[in-house]
C-alpha cells in the first residue's frame, strides 16, 4: 500500500538529510508506528506519504514514494486526497466548519461526491467512531477526545485507503487516547484501512501496532515487529524498560502480559519500593489561592478553588479534559479571567497579586508555559527568541543551554514556525526558565517530547524545586507524572477531588496508574527506576555475608 523507494529527503541549508536511503513497505490493513526522539524526520516521514513532502515544506525528494500505486512526486496532496488522510496534532487547526456534521460533510463536498453519497457516508462514520449524538454540537465544544474523533471522521468520509495520524493521543487524557484509539483499531481491523501514526507516548499504542518504523537519527529507518525494534531501540515505553530489566523473553507489550510474566519479579522485590523525599510540609507558601473562581459567559470552569503550593515542591495537575486546569493556571497566574478569590504570592517585599502587577513583575514572581506554545514565540528564529530571553533575564540562566538539554541540535538560524511541536515546547520552556520565577506553571509540557526529553525535562524541574521554587505541572502523562511529582491535585468539572502525595494518588486509579504500578500491584512500584533499584538493593544483600 506505501512504498519508500531508497527515499532521500533534503531540506535546504540542512547539514545532513531527513531521511536517507528509506527502503521500505507498509502493507494494506496494516497499523504501523513511527517511532523515534523528537526531531529525528518523523514528520517528514509521514508527509511524504501524501506529498506534502516536497509540495509543500520545500527541499528535494530522491527516490520513489507511491502509495496505492501513485508517485507522490507527480501527485500533489490534493490529488491524493481520496487515498491519504491526514490528521494533524491539533485536530482545532484542521477545522474549517462550525459543527460536527458539516466537518465531516466538508471534505466530500470539495471532492465533488454526490449528495445522495455524502448523507449515506455521513451517517455510517457517525456510527463508526460513535459521534451520533454529538452530530448538531459546536466543535469547540467538544472534549479534546471528541474533537480528535471527530478530525479523524472528516478525513475518512472520502473512503481514504491510508490514513496517517500524527501523535493523535498526545493531548488527551488517559479516557479520551483510548477512545480514538479503540476507534483507530477499529478501521484498521474491520474495514481494513492502512494506518501510519507519529506517537511519543509509546506506552498507549504500542500494543496495538502491527510494525514499528524506527528513526534512530542518522536519517536512516529500521521497520519490523514491535517486540523486535523495541529490543534494541533507544526509545521504548515503560512496559519494555521494565521487561528489559526483568529479563523477560518475549519481551511483553501490554499490562495483561507483562503481568503474566510478574509473579516471579514480585518474589524478588523484597527491597521496599524507593520513593521521591516529599518537601518538608513546614516550607514556606510561595503562593496561596483561596476560593478562586472561573467562569466563562456563566459557565464555572473553577469553582471556590483552594490551593496551597510551597517552596520546593512539584505538583501535578491532573483530570480529564475539559476539568478545569488550564483555567485554574491561567487565573494563578494572572492573566486569565478570575471572577472571585484571591491569589497570593509571596516576594522580599510581603505578598502580592500577579492580576494586579505589570507584566514584567508579574513575571519575575509566576511563569507560565501554555499548551499552544507558539503563541509566545513571535521573532524570525530561533537565535532571536533565546537572546532576547537571556538579555531579560535577571538570573544568568543560559536559554541556549536549557534548549539544548531539552532538544538538542536546533540551529539558531531555524525559524520557530518551522520546528516541530516537541521543539516549539522545548524552545519556550527554555526562554520562560531564563527568568526563574518564584512559581512555575507548565501547561502539557511533555506534549510532543520523547523520553529522553522528559527524562532531561525532570532533571529541570527538579532542579528548579531544589533551588526552592514551586513548579505545577499540568498533564495527562501519566508516566511524567509518576516520576516528576511529589504531588498530585486531581480537577473534574472545575473542583479539586484529590490532592496527596504521588504514590497515594495515582496508584488508586485505574486510569491515571502508570505502567509499572498495574503491572506490579500490590506492590508500591511507580516507575521502572524504582524497580531496577529495588532489585540492586536486593542482589547487594543477597551477596553481603
């Protein structure tokens, strides 16, 4: 169905190539995974399934891509349209219509299908991926997993062969990923469409891919069957780590297998489980909320929130989408609408509002990194944004240094609308950081970031907590959760259902328990470290006389 024919990719200016040499094949009914750390070609890769590579981005295409028999170099995108869907990271972005019928009828009305067609197709993709009662609603107000459902309909109205997600799940919540994937296996199974998906969040979809696709970075890919790339690969979902570790055979690609294989991990976890040292409860407040309250045209978002966040503490903000945390941050921080309650910060000088300080000061106390992170980058590159940054901090932190540890290997001389959504979010984080304010809110921060950026995206916060600062991380990753917080705050339907330490909070749930807690339960386990360190502890007094 999809061929890359010794594929080179190009770009102009780059030093090295995209991709280099591809050779490979998907095959029709197939759900293959691209995997790979942030910036290493997987976009490229996959607009060159639809010809958006070269069209569109630029640069030079040697070799052959054909899909379902079509060269994608005579084909440009819009004659592909009715072989390859695509479905971008932000499914708001591709909406061009006010409801949910009308986007999914938009497409079929561009391609010229019969009415008679249209209303027939419409009707069984409602069915499908279960919109039907959401038909007449407006789409933006709809859950991030309805509305990314819903960007997934509006592609596959025109019978598409191929469909080509880019991380679909990766600003969901745990519910929301597995109904568009419950939705995308679906296709792939019953109507036998081909299905090429981008995911950083490895842990949700590896168990239903078919084939990985792998980038290690030198532009090359490696394709075969997930167990197989995995074993080897740089990058892999806490399941794998753990059953490395383990010294598992097979290697388990899903919670029921990985526990079958447990029993005999449980008996050598003798060693209690290693936990993050929780803040002493006695440092000081660095910021107190009493009673906030948000509305929107009379609709609470927050409602008579309370909240305490202290020196040296990571905080978790979790719920489902729509629960009202980026609400509740954006009023704690002072730019957003808050209709009643008091924010309080403390400085040298006594307390203060950030809603009631210039946007300098406001800054130097609370800093916020939103989920849209391009909205704060405006200059013409990359080189621009940190200096700017650098020359506004007071603190002599390096924005250049932050990046690199982030996602390394960005040019300054790159324009920041040219990055990919992992590298926008590693370049704003770094130029927020440079000003190390007192209190840090980072609104989905992992959202396009691999493992190894988490892993260096912890040591910063960690960092910042040790320095003495609050640092709230709203997110729906629940592996970043596990191992970055020390605490966890739970919001549904704008009220805070939970707050306590890490460990007693996400282990409860089903939903929000990471991998290797449902895999070893009863036991305390968080993160694959803490059992690898578990089981050193454990061979050391084994081995001492």
């Amino acid at each position: 169905m999809i061929t890359f024919d010794h594929v080179t990719v190009q770009y102009d200016d780059a030093p090295a190539p995209a991709l280099s040499d591809v050779d490979l094949t998907v095959e029709e009914g197939e759900l293959c995974l691209v995997v790979g750390h942030t910036g290493v070609g997987k976009s490229t890769l996959l607009g060159a399934v639809n010809g958006l590579v070269p069209h569109f981005t630029g640069g030079t295409l040697y070799g052959r891509v054909t899909v379902d028999g079509r060269d994608t170099a005579h084909h440009p995108p819009r004659e592909l349209a009715d072989v390859v869907g695509v479905v971008g990271q932000d499914p708001l972005d591709g909406f061009v219509t006010d409801t949910v019928e009308e986007e999914l009828a938009y497409t079929m009305e561009q391609l010229a299908i019969p009415p008679g067609t249209m209303r027939k197709r419409v009707e069984e993709t409602l069915d499908l991926l279960g919109l039907a009662d959401l038909r007449h609603r407006a789409l933006h107000e709809l859950s991030g997993g309805q509305q990314q459902r819903v960007a997934i309909g509006s592609v596959l109205t025109a019978q598409p062969r191929v469909l080509v997600l880019d991380e679909p799940t990766s600003a969901l919540d745990p519910t929301a990923a597995e109904e568009v994937l419950a939705a995308v296996t679906r296709l792939v199974h019953d109507l036998g469409v081909t299905v090429l998906m981008a995911e950083h969040r490895l842990e949700r979809v590896v168990q239903y891919a078919d084939r990985i696709i792998h980038l290690p970075g030198d532009g090359h890919a490696r394709i075969g069957a997930p167990a197989e790339i995995l074993r080897t690969s740089s990058i892999a979902p806490p399941i794998v780590d753990l059953g490395r570790a383990a010294g598992w055979e097979p290697l388990p690609l899903s919670i029921r297998d990985a526990r079958r294989k447990a029993a005999s991990l449980r008996t050598r976890l003798t060693a209690p489980a290693p936990v993050r040292a929780v803040p002493d409860g006695d440092r000081p407040a660095l910021l107190t909320a009493r009673k906030v309250t948000v509305a929107y045209q009379g609709v609470p978002a927050v409602r008579e929130v309370d909240l305490v966040l202290r020196a040296g503490e990571v905080t978790a903000l979790m719920g489902r989408n729509g629960s009202g945390k980026s609400s509740l941050l954006w009023a704690l921080q002072g730019t957003g609408p808050r209709r009643a309650g008091t924010v309080a910060v403390n400085r040298s000088t006594g307390t203060a509002d950030p809603h009631e300080l210039s946007a300098a000061d406001a800054r130097q106390l609370v800093g916020l990194v939103p989920q849209t992170p391009a909205d704060l980058l405006y200059l013409e590159s990359v080189g621009d944004e940190l200096g700017q940054a650098e020359t506004e901090s007071a603190t002599g932190l390096s924005a250049r240094a932050l990046l690199d540890r982030l996602a390394p290997g960005i040019d300054d001389a790159t324009h920041p609308r040219d990055l990919s959504e992992g590298q926008k979010v590693a370049l704003v984080l770094a130029i927020q950081l440079t000003a190390a304010p007192k209190v840090v809110f980072l609104d989905e921060p992992t959202r396009g970031l691999d493992y190894r950026a988490k892993s260096e995206l912890i040591d910063v916060v960690d960092g910042l907590a040790a320095e003495g600062r609050s640092v709230v991380v709203s997110t729906h990753d629940v592996e970043f959760a596990a191992r970055a917080a020390d605490r966890v705050v739970v919001m549904a339907e704008g009220d805070i259902v939970a707050d306590g330490p890490t460990g007693d909070v996400i282990v409860a749930s089903p939903i929000f328990a990471p991998q290797t807690a449902k895999i070893l339960a009863p036991l305390p386990f968080l993160t694959v470290g803490q059992v690898i360190a578990a089981l050193a502890d454990a061979a050391h007094e084994g081995a001492t006389p």
